[in-house]
C-alpha cells in the first residue's frame, strides 16, 4: 500500500471540505438572524481542523504522482467518506447548541450519504427541533448532502487535473458511476461535465422554488438537498410545512418532478450533450424507474383514500409524492404514511431498497440491478430445459457478459444477508431499551438504502435521537456501506485481499 498517495488526495479532499465549511460560515458571519454568531465561530473553528489536518496530510503526500493505482484508489474512496464524516461533524459539536459525538457524527454521515436520518429532528432529548438551531448550521447540513449526492470523488476528480490515470480507479469507485459510458470517456471530462449539469439542475430548482414564494435561504436549502435526493429540510414539518399553503400543490409537484430527475442516471444528460439521441431509446431502466412510481402511486390512492376518509384526487398528491420521495430515497415528508393501510407499509418497504436508477444520486439496491437480476433468472430457468440454446442479454443497451451477471447475482445476495445481519444487530443492540422488529428493520432500510425515515418510532415522525451511541454509529457505517455500494467498505476489512493484489 503506497501511504504516500492516500495522504496527498485525502488531504486534498478535507482541504476541499474546510472551504465549503468556511463558506457556510461566511454566510453566518453575513446573515442577520440571530444566533448565527454561534454557528459562525463553530464554522470557522471546524474548517480551520480540517484544513490544518489537510495540510498535514498534503505534506506527507509531498511528491509527484503519475497514477493511483487500483487498490489505492478503493481505498481512497472508503476513508475519503469516513474521514469527510468524521471532519463534518465538528460544527455539530463545537456549536451551541452542542451535539454528542456519536449524535454529531451520525448527522454529519447522514448528511454526506444523502440518507436523511436525523437526531436533531424534534430531538425531545436534547429539548430541541430543527428550526432552534442556527442557520448557518443548518445551511452546512444541506452542503453536506448536496456535496454528497454527486460524489465528494466526483469532484475531486473533476477539478484536480493531475490525478491523471489514478482518476479512473476514484471514479469508478465512487458507488454511482459504474455504467459503460463513464470508462469509455476521458473520466476527468465526464466528472466535470457531470457536476456542471448537477449545478444548472440545482439553479433552476432553486428559481422555481423563489417563484413559489421561498426564501432565498429555504430555497437553497430544499434545493441542495432534493437534487442530491437527501431529504433534510430545515422544518420541523420537512416539506409538509408548505403543504397548506394555497400553491403547497405546486411546491410538491415541483419537488417530486426533481426527485424524479435525479433518481435518474446522470450520464443520460452527458451523452444527451454530446447529442447521443439513441441513448434514450435504449433507456430501459429510467422507464421502468417511472412506471413502478405511477404504479405504486395509483395503487396506494386507492387504499389511502378508503382508510383516511379522503376525495381520491387528494390521495393521490398524498401517495405520489410520498412514493417518489422513497423510492427516489430523498425521504422528504408532507404525510406520516405510518397511518396508511399495512400493504401500503409493504409496498414502500420494496421501493426503499430498490431505489432508483444507477448513476443517480438515488441510493438503493438501483433498478438495473433488479433488470439484471430478473433478466439472469429467466436465463438460468430457460438454460434448465434448453442448455443449447445462446441467449443475449442487454441492459440500456448495453451488452452483458456472465462476468457482469455474476456479479449482480453475488451483490442481491450479499445486500439481502447484510440487511438480515444488521436487523438482528440493531435488535440486539437495543433489546435493553425495549426497541420492537418493526423499528429495528426500519433503522436498517432507512440507513443501509440511504432513504432517511423508517418504521416504527423512526418513521417519518419520529427520529434516531433515542437511540444508543453505540447503535448510531454502527447504523453510521451502514450509511457509508450504502452509499458505496458495499464492496469499497467491505475492502478496508479485508487487508489480505490488499496484500494478494
């Protein structure tokens, strides 16, 4: 293992930290709500950690680097986010009012793993809610989300020309890029060009939602965090707080069609640019990303405006916008769904782990997976009765060997044990404080999927505050394990496979 060059690009990535934290603090320097002052010293105070323990780190990194090796750009990724984690969660802690470490840290993961799980929430502990805490603190929960959902990697590669062929071990790491037209393009190229139309996506978001009558700062802030389909709002009442206003409709409707964009694989609107028109016929995946979304949607409609009394028009604002939210795992809320009929409860549970679509700052298992799963199990059924016969598989147009099926096969498998894993050791973890199976499941889909609500008392009207710190930070590293698609976490504890490379 060359330590030389973790250090050089995990410093580079908390320098690049620290300054989107010092701008966060700027703007609490510069806002005139009260109380920002706070958020403002906190602000300044974690940058200047990060960037000094950046700093410290680029000088052990001193030296020039041709290439990142494969294995060192794996493990990049993994203590790239752990370390982002870790560093993020200093404003937490070092502001009034303050954070316990485990409660500080699990906000900041959530935060960079767009998952949207909370303690700080109505946090009945802490005698606390969401609005009480300063804006600058809460403008740097969104950053962290909205840097989250294109990667930190991906701009890392992006604005640093001299990772040169090492940028492609970082970016095809980074869990949302691994699709075809990533490795055939100059990756430096693509990442940039990926996060210019991450930026223009956010712009108009954010006119749309002042024309709707937000604040620059509420704008921004939904903004940030619906792009990069994180979920955290800086309301009590997370998107249901405009839903009594006499365009609330609207709000929605704008949010979920946003949801849905960005549920979808970026590099769409990269080969789109390069005026590859094809590309959208072959697009199987963000199709049937759509028709589950109005299926589950018309479905629901009809149970929630049964159960709750409701005109059918009302159920469906209600059920479109909760299903797209979940299944696009942005975890905004204008309904507690835990009030809807038990198959409706089922239903959101398979769009929770399914997610959306590959290459999007969705979280999730991802639909192509689900397409390629499906597409295996009719081959090895056919196969069974017709050995002969030579099949061939494509996916969004592209072609897919036994190597790429395998390995789908192997990830579904390995995703459905860790799931089985965690839930039994969140139970047991909280087996003292009486935490009931629902709850327990409900912490795993929310944390491992990076949705953000879950079941039971931490459903979308509960949080995570109750929890243990020792459960926080396992369900933490379940986020990161989530949002790196498992094999980048897993790797750091396997330092045999290191030593076989």
């Amino acid at each position: 293992m060359n330590f030389r060059i973790l250090a050089k690009f995990l410093g580079a990535l908390l320098l690049l930290e620290s300054i989107a934290m010092a701008a966060c603090g700027v703007f609490a320097w510069m806002d005139s709500v009260p109380g920002d002052l706070r958020a403002m010293s906190s602000l300044f105070l974690s940058a200047g950690i990060g960037a000094l323990a950046g700093s410290l780190l680029m000088v052990c990194g001193i030296g020039k680097i041709d290439r990142v090796p494969r294995r060192e750009g794996i493990v990049v990724v993994g203590l790239g986010w752990v370390l982002c984690g870790i560093v993020g969660s200093l404003p937490y802690m070092l502001g009034e009012p303050r954070l316990e470490m485990s409660d500080a840290l699990f906000e900041s993961v959530s935060g960079f793993t767009t998952t949207g799980s909370t303690i700080m929430q109505t946090n009945p502990l802490a005698g606390l809610d969401i609005e009480s805490w300063p804006r600058g603190i809460l403008l740097w929960r969104s950053v962290t989300q909205w840097l989250g959902g294109m990667g930190i990697l991906v701009l890392f590669v992006a604005i640093l020309s001299y990772l040169g062929m090492g940028s492609k071990s970082l970016f095809r790491n980074e869990s949302s890029f691994q699709t075809g037209e990533a490795t055939t393009a100059r990756i430096r190229d693509t990442a940039m060009t990926l996060w210019k139309v991450y930026v223009v996506i956010t712009l108009v978001c954010v006119i749309g939602l002042k024309a709707m009558g937000l604040s620059t700062y509420n704008a921004i802030s939904h903004a940030f965090t619906v792009v990069s389909t994180g979920g955290f709002s800086p309301h009590n009442e997370s998107i249901g707080h405009y839903s009594g206003w006499g365009n609330g409709w609207l709000v929605e409707l704008w949010l979920s069609l946003f949801m849905v964009i960005c549920s979808m694989n970026f590099l769409i609107w990269v080969v789109l640019l390069r005026k590859r028109w094809k590309r959208l016929q072959d697009e199987e995946e963000g199709r049937l990303f759509i028709v589950f979304c109005l299926a589950a949607s018309v479905v629901l409609s009809f149970g929630v405006a049964s159960s709750q009394n409701m005109d059918f028009s009302t159920a469906l604002r209600q059920s479109w916008f909760t299903v797209v939210s979940i299944a696009s795992t942005t975890g905004f809320g204008t309904v507690d769904y835990l009030q809807w009929p038990s198959y409706g409860l089922i239903l959101l549970a398979g769009m929770m782990f399914l997610g959306g679509c590959s290459g999007s700052t969705a979280g999730g298992m991802k639909v192509s997976r689900l397409i390629v799963f499906l597409k295996t199990a009719r081959f090895e059924i056919v196969k069974a009765f017709r050995p002969n016969q030579v099949f061939r598989m494509h996916v969004n147009g592209n072609a897919l060997g036994g190597g790429e099926r395998a390995q789908t096969v192997v990830f579904v498998a390995l995703y459905a044990f860790i799931v089985m894993l965690s839930w039994f050791v969140v139970a047991l973890l909280e087996a003292g404080n009486g935490m009931d199976m629902l709850t327990a499941f409900g912490c795993v889909a929310a944390t491992l999927a990076n949705i953000g609500p879950g079941f039971g008392d931490v459903g979308p009207s509960g949080n995570f505050a109750h929890l243990l710190p020792v459960t926080k930070v396992f369900l933490s590293l379940l986020m990161i394990l989530g949002r790196l698609e498992l094999y980048a976490i897993l790797v750091l504890f396997m330092p045999s496979i290191w030593r076989k490379y």
